[in-house]
C-alpha cells in the first residue's frame, strides 16, 4: 500500500485492513491478501483475497467452486455501509444471488445483517457461509431479489414510478397505456378505452444476468446477445430481439406528440419461472422525435445496428411498483386484518375511533365502506380525530370519504346522509360497527339485531377519563342476544371480578372530572385522549374484530375488553364470551 493510500484510507477502512492482514498471517493456509487496499475513485479501499475452498462440500445443481477462489473486496469509508465481494470472471453467472455476473450478494438487508461491531472476521465469515450455501445448492432462485435482470435494481433519478395492477402482458408484443396520476407516478393499463402515453410492453426470451445497461445502445446489443458472449456457453443462445422491440418502439412512438419522451416495459423471464419481471425505461425527447422522424421515412421495420448508434444516449429506467397478484404479498398477511379482505362494512360515527377504524380498515383490504356522522369538523378536534386542517367545516363522513378514496384506488366508499343507512342495506353487509356511543343508536341495532342478517355487528367505545381503554361488544349474525343485552351481561360479569376492576369504568356513569368541557360556554362534555390514544384503541379493536370476521365456522358472541400499555393496570385484553342461554 503506498504513502498516498495510507494517508487517505479513512479510520474506518485501516481498521478492516489491519484486522485482514493479522488474520491472512494467523491463518496463512486459509486466508492470502493478494492485493493490498487501494482506493478507487468512489473512495472504496478495493483489495484482492483468496480463499482456499476445497473443504467446501458441492452438491448437485450447486455452484462450482475450485480449490481456491479470489475475490474482490471492496472496504467503504464508513462503518455504516458492510465489505462487498465480487469476482473477475463469469464462472458465476446465472447462479442465484450473484449479481450482474460477478457480484456476491452476501447481505440481503444490511441494515440488519451487517454488525460493524464483527469487523472483518464477521464479513468473512459471511462470505464463507454464502459459498458453502451456494455449493450445496441452498439458494432458492425464486426469491432471489431482482434476480431476472442482473439483481441490480435499475432507477434513475427524476423518472416516475409506474404502477402495474394488471395481470399479464398476455401477449408477446403489446400497446399499453401510461396513464399520468402525478408528476412522480404513471398507472400502466391494458385498456384500449383511455387515453394515455402510448407504451410497448415487450416480452423478453432470456433474462438479462449483467443488467439492462443504462444506454439505447448497449441495452440492444444486451437484447440480442444477453450474456455478452461471456458466459463461456452455460446460457442458451436466444433469436436477435432488437428488431422487433424497435418495430414495436417506433410504432409507438408515431402515436405520441412530439416532443415527448417514449416509454417502454420489459417483461423479463424469471430463472426459476413463474411471473415476468417488469421493467420500465424511457428515452428522452429529443430522442424520442429522432424515432418518429425515422418511423415516418422509412416505416416502423426499420433495423438498426447498435454499432451505428450514439453511444451516449440514455434509457432512464423508472422505478417499478408492481402490485400484480402473482408476484405480491401482502405485507399484512396472515394478520388479524385479512378478516376484512374483500369484505363490506359499515361505519355508524366518523369521530375518536371511528375514523381511525375506518381508515385501518381502508388498508387492510374492505372492498367497500359505508360511512355516516352528520357532525361537523372543527378545529379543535384534530387534537385526536383523523382529519386535518383542510377539512374543517365539511361534515365527517364526507371529509372521511375523502380520505379513504385516497388510500385506494379499488376500495368504494359511500356516505350515507342521516346517522345510519337504510336498514336493508345495513342487513346485508358484513359487518356494522357502531362507534356513536347513541343509545337511541342502540335501541335501533337491537330491533336490526333480530332480523334476518349477515351482518356481524361490533359496538365499540372507550373510557371518559383516559381514553386508553376499549370495548367491542360482538353480535354474530343468529345471536339470541341483543347488542345491549351482550353489553349488560358483560358489565355484570365484569363488575364481580376484581381482576377486571380497571374495565369497570365502562359501565359507570362518568364521575365528576372523569369528562372535559373542550370550550367554554355551552358545551358538550367529552371523553379525555390523545390522537395517540385513540388510534392505538382503534388498532386493538379492529385486530379483535379482524378475528371474528375470520371464523369459518358461526362467528362468537362476546365483549372484548382491552388496554393500552399505559392504562392504570391490567389485564390487557380480555374476552368475555356472551352466555346466550340468559338473554331469552
């Protein structure tokens, strides 16, 4: 390492590399530094190391590994940011967490993987583990992360995100529609009946190992030789596809106006199989009108030869957010919440929980909601309620509405004028929660309760004095009880227990100071709580009520009872099952 070397390396990367060199003289059979640290222009100390692998047990269908192996490592300035490994050659390539051909994906997230406080020892034993999974064939291709195009994630700043719902392409070459939303967000359709940026979607043979390139050039060469003629024969040859994507490119772009970008979508195989990756670029304007012009004179079958083209002109690739049901997970899945997927609900009062609980709702999946509260927004109760500044004056329910819409795209929201809907509506769906507090509100659920309905009901509420406890009285569709029968039955049983004295406030009238008076004059008395507060209660109770929507078979009668982290004392929840043979 020279002079220079040694006075720039930050603190960061001359501990790494004197904890490499103590370790390479310890275990000299093990561990070589071919190369010592030098810093490249990224500022990263790059080194070369070799590791003596023949211990390394192989597997069929596992990568092959030689007696030794070099790599190299790549120490960033900073303890934030782990060592990075890669090889020089391509005898890698296609192999699953091995990223454009040669780099080692040993740190799936980082930010949980790499311990700074391990040091070198730590990422070589990383890297060890990485091999000697890798050579017994550990890897599971399908969730290789970005796998299909060179497991790199390609972006480039300023373009938009495209959002993909659609299932497909269900064709090999197709016309798409970019539909702008926002400046920083385009929606990919399928549909021929809206208008929209005019978008090829091209279905790719192979996939791309060392990435999709970042110039029109190189990216057509990638198209017809996707290995770069450097993967020694282990990847099938594939039919030159650059003349087709650009007959399909120039088409659309004939019918985009001048002096617009041109988008395009990749679908590019998966290793493993299954769905197509999406991959989203555009080329600029000025390009863009260079297609057209050449589309006009000699048509849309026009060959060109990579060689022949500007070098330097750019594909900007644009983040993709694909939400297509075969390739997405839920990230609540298999939670208390997938209760109320597909499902409709009604929300009887917009106020402290329930525009909490509907907007929890909104996102885990109801297809449709129904809201009603004819009170009015004003500024004081932002304090605690789900609504901002803006929708002051406008009526809950419709400023709720507002809301959830725009949390999804597919979720219908209806406001319902009055305090409740049409009682043939209510039967029907499949759950009501009544969060009003009304006893008037009450005594209709009681009549609506011994109908012929569907409909779960969940009355819900919290405490006057802390706003940190929360009931659900549920009433299953067949009931023998009434919503306030179940509520009696469970103050009663909640009032001869003493390891439920907490809940017993639910039940009593409020005590003196137990309620607030928010502005002077005449005005109504309110329960105490913070937003905080009551979105943490909303939370709880659409989790509890989540659980019953859940059951397959007929749904329990009952009261839960619960309470935040910081209420007085326990327990935190609580479930009292209705005793349906007392409320005849």
């Amino acid at each position: 390492m020279s002079r220079r070397n040694r006075a720039t390396l930050s603190a960061w990367q001359k501990h790494l590399a004197g904890e490499l060199r103590s370790l390479a003289r310890e275990r000299p059979q093990d561990v070589r530094i071919v190369q010592q640290p030098q810093l490249d222009t990224d500022g990263d100390a790059t080194l070369r190391l070799r590791l003596h692998t023949a211990g390394i047990s192989h597997r069929p269908g596992g990568l092959e590994l030689g007696d030794d192996e070099e790599f190299i490592v790549r120490i960033r300035p900073s303890m934030f940011l782990p060592p990075s490994a890669e090889v020089d050659h391509t005898r890698f390539l296609g192999f699953p967490h091995v990223l454009q051909g040669q780099r080692l994906c040993i740190y799936l997230d980082p930010s949980r993987e790499w311990r700074p406080s391990d040091g070198i020892a730590g990422f070589l034993s990383r890297l060890w583990d990485w091999l000697t999974d890798a050579a017994g064939g550990a890897f599971d291709p399908s969730i290789a992360m970005y796998h299909a195009v060179g497991g790199v994630l390609h972006r480039a700043d300023g373009t938009p995100t495209i959002v993909v719902r659609e299932p497909g392409p269900p064709k090999r070459h197709q016309i798409a529609r970019l539909i702008p939303r926002s400046p920083h967000r385009y929606d990919l359709t399928y549909s021929t009946d809206c208008d929209g940026h005019h978008t090829p979607v091209f279905m790719l043979a192979s996939n791309l190992p060392f990435g999709a390139a970042s110039t029109f050039a190189l990216f057509l060469t990638l198209l017809d030789d996707p290995h770069l003629e450097r993967a020694g024969g282990r990847s099938p040859q594939v039919s030159p596809q650059s003349p087709a994507f650009l007959t399909s490119l120039l088409a659309s772009a004939l019918r985009n106006a001048d002096g617009t970008e041109q988008y395009f979508v990749l679908a590019v195989p998966h290793p493993a199989g299954g769905p197509h990756h999406l991959l989203g670029g555009r080329l600029p304007a000025t390009t863009a009108d260079a297609l057209r012009r050449l589309a006009k004179t000699h048509g849309t079958a026009v060959n060109l030869d990579p060689a022949i083209i500007n070098p330097d002109i750019p594909i900007e690739w644009c983040n993709m957010s694909d939400e297509r049901q075969e390739v997405t997970t839920r990230r609540d899945d298999e939670r208390p919440v997938n209760g109320f997927q597909g499902k409709t609900i009604h929300i009887w009062g917009c106020g402290g929980l329930g525009s909490w609980l509907a907007e929890f709702i909104a996102r885990a999946g109801a297809s449709a909601i129904t809201v009603c509260d004819p009170g009015t927004i004003t500024g004081g109760l932002l304090v605690r309620q789900n609504y901002t500044e803006a929708d002051i004056g406008q009526t809950k329910a419709d400023a709720l509405a507002t809301r959830l819409r725009a949390i999804r795209d597919n979720l219908t929201v209806t406001v319902t004028e009055g305090n409740v809907p049409d009682s043939v509506v209510s039967l029907s769906a499949d759950l009501i929660i009544d969060a009003t507090v009304s006893r008037s509100i009450t005594t209709y659920l009681d009549t609506l309760a011994g109908e012929d309905r569907k409909a779960l009901i969940a009355q819900v509420a919290t405490d006057a004095r802390t706003g940190t406890l929360g009931i659900a009285n549920i009433c299953a569709p067949g009931a023998t009880c009434a919503p306030s029968e179940i509520d009696d039955q469970a103050g009663r049983s909640a009032a001869v227990d003493g390891g439920l004295e907490l809940y017993h406030p639910l039940w009593e009238d409020a005590a003196e100071g137990d309620e607030l008076i928010p502005t002077r004059g005449c005005s109504v008395p309110t329960f105490h709580g913070s937003a905080a507060d009551l979105a943490a209660v909303a939370a709880s109770l659409v989790n509890t009520i989540g659980l019953h929507l859940q059951q397959t078979e007929a749904a329990v009668s009952g009261t839960h009872l619960i309470a935040l982290p910081h209420a007085p004392a326990g327990p935190r929840h609580h479930f009292l099952p209705a005793a349906s043979n007392t409320c005849a």
